[in-house]
C-alpha cells in the first residue's frame, strides 16, 4: 500500500481537476441560459456565486455588483479565490507534482500544460468569445488527462485513489448543476412559460454532455422529472449521481482498510436515491434535497479522510 501522504494528493489531484472542469461547465450553462431566455427570466449570474460556497468572498471584493464581468473572472480566474478555476488547476498540478513519480510521464506534462495554457488564456479582459473558447479547452484537457490515465495506467490502488476524488468530486458538481436549476425554475402554472422550462433543462444536459445520451435511453421530450431521474439515478449515464456513487463503491470495496465507513455511507446514498421519487420535487423541495445529497456526499469524503490519510 502506498504512503498515506501520496494516496491524499493524488485523491485531491481527482477532486481538483474535475472541480475546475465543472466550474468550467457550470458557467457555460449559465452563460447559454441567459442567451437563449428572455431578459425577463434568464437567470443572472447571482446564482453561481451562491452556489459556488464563496458568496461571503465576492461581496468583500465586489459588494453588490453581481455583474457577468465580476462574477465570471472572480469564478474563473480570481487569486484571491481558493475555489476559482485557476486555484483549482494550480491544486490539482501541485498534487499530481508530489506523486508524479507514480504515472506515466505524459500525464504529468499534460496536466503542466492544462495549467500553463489556462492560466494564459483567461489573464487579463476576458471578452464572452474567449472566455468561451478557455473553457471548453479546459473540458477537453481535463477529460485528455482522464482518458491518459485510464488507457496507459496501470489499475492499481493509485489509480483508485485518483479515480475514487474525480468521481466524488464529479457527483457533487452534478448535484450542483442541479442546484442552479432549482434555483431559478420558472413557474409551472403559466402555460407561456413551458417551451421556456424545456430550454433551460436542455442547456442542464448539454452541460453534462449528457443531451444526446438522455434522448437515446429516455427518449422522451426535455422535462424536469425526467432529466431528473436521468442525472440523479440512470446507471449507465458516466456523470449521473448514482453511476458515480457506483463507482466509488467498486473502488471503495476493493481498498484496504480497518473502517468500512465510506463504503457504507456511499450505499447509504445509493439506497435513498433508488427510494426517491424525483418527479415530485421542484423548487424549494428540490433546493433541500440536492443540500442533503450534497452534506452526505461530504459525509462520504470525510470519511475517506478519516480512514486513508494521515491526519494533520
């Protein structure tokens, strides 16, 4: 078994590059909602900052000024915030640069490069263009590094730790992404509205790469309970909620250990999703049960800690 100390960087290696590859993901949905919404709905950017845990933060640096410029760069770029994608890149190299000695050299100048072509791209005014193109260019080095790691690495515990952060980290990004959704729901009884709602669950699924994957399973039009179910329960869907907790269980199981806590509280987790009904939830019923999906997902890496690493 490997040093405690070098399975908890490469754990949070996991958790970082998929953290700023969500956040990447979380704008882009954002951004794609308040182009294709009416101004008198679209949904700001407020939100993202709530969800983001730094709300505190960004009134210190910008009070009320909720603006795409300020909560874009302070989301994206901002220094001074330990959860921007550029601390989260910085994190995830500085992590996988103790433990490097443990993967295939490409991987590490991969991710060298992500970091280095990232932090070039987003420095200064970003204009909306070029904001997009460094995020999808993120994307598409966070999930190079995914596919390096899975056809040249051998499947050892290293490999699981890895794999066990990026897919945690994964889970609670959807239920995030989720979370932006309840946030701003339209109302349900105002008819005008409906084709509106389809728009705002379908720019959920492109997010998650998930669009054309829910019309060939589910094979219905876009609605809330259905793209619900979809991104919470299906077990075939690699970015669903379920298929993630799935994972984790296999490499869970399959890890040395005296405490079994994690395992237990991932199928804990599993249990209460297979017994939820999702598509009564909506609004603030929606709002409470993502939290608690995202406090027992903590719960899960709490007890990773616990069991795994070296304690402070």
């Amino acid at each position: 078994m490997m040093l405690s100390r070098l399975a908890e960087q490469l754990y949070w290696h996991g958790r970082y590059i998929e953290r700023a590859e969500g956040l990447a993901r979380l704008i882009n949905v954002n951004a794609h909602l308040n182009l294709d919404l009416p101004d008198r709905i679209a949904p700001g950017w407020e939100t993202l900052v709530r969800i983001s845990g730094n709300a505190a933060l960004f009134t210190e640096l910008h009070g009320a000024d909720t603006s795409e410029r300020n909560v874009t760069r302070f989301l994206i770029a901002d220094e001074r915030n330990p959860d921007s994608i550029r601390s989260a890149l910085e994190l995830a190299r500085e992590n996988l640069r103790a433990a490097r000695d443990l993967l295939p050299r490409e991987v590490w100048e991969q991710m060298n490069r992500l970091y280095l072509d990232t932090r070039e791209r987003i420095n200064g005014t970003l204009s909306k263009r070029r904001r997009h193109e460094a995020l999808n260019e993120l994307i598409l080095g966070s999930q190079l590094i995914s596919g390096m790691l899975m056809g040249t690495m051998s499947h050892d515990h290293v490999y699981d730790f890895i794999l066990i952060g990026r897919h945690l980290e994964r889970a609670d990004v959807t239920t995030r992404i989720v979370d932006v959704r309840a946030d701003d729901l339209l109302p349900e009884d105002v008819e005008e509205l409906l084709p509106f709602e389809s728009i705002q669950w379908m720019s959920v699924l492109k997010s998650l790469t998930g669009y054309q994957m829910y019309r060939r399973h589910v094979r219905l039009r876009v609605n809330g309970p259905d793209v619900l179910k979809f991104l919470l329960t299906d077990r075939l869907f690699p970015r669903s909620v379920m298929y993630c907790l799935e994972t984790l269980e296999v490499f869970l199981a399959d890890l040395p250990g005296e405490d079994d806590g994690a395992l237990r509280s991932t199928l804990a987790l599993k249990r209460r999703l297979d017994h939820t009904r999702t598509a009564p939830l909506r609004g603030p019923a929606l709002a409470a049960f993502i939290d608690e999906v995202q406090i027992e997902l903590a719960d899960i890496g709490r007890q990773i800690a616990a069991t795994w690493f070296l304690e402070e």
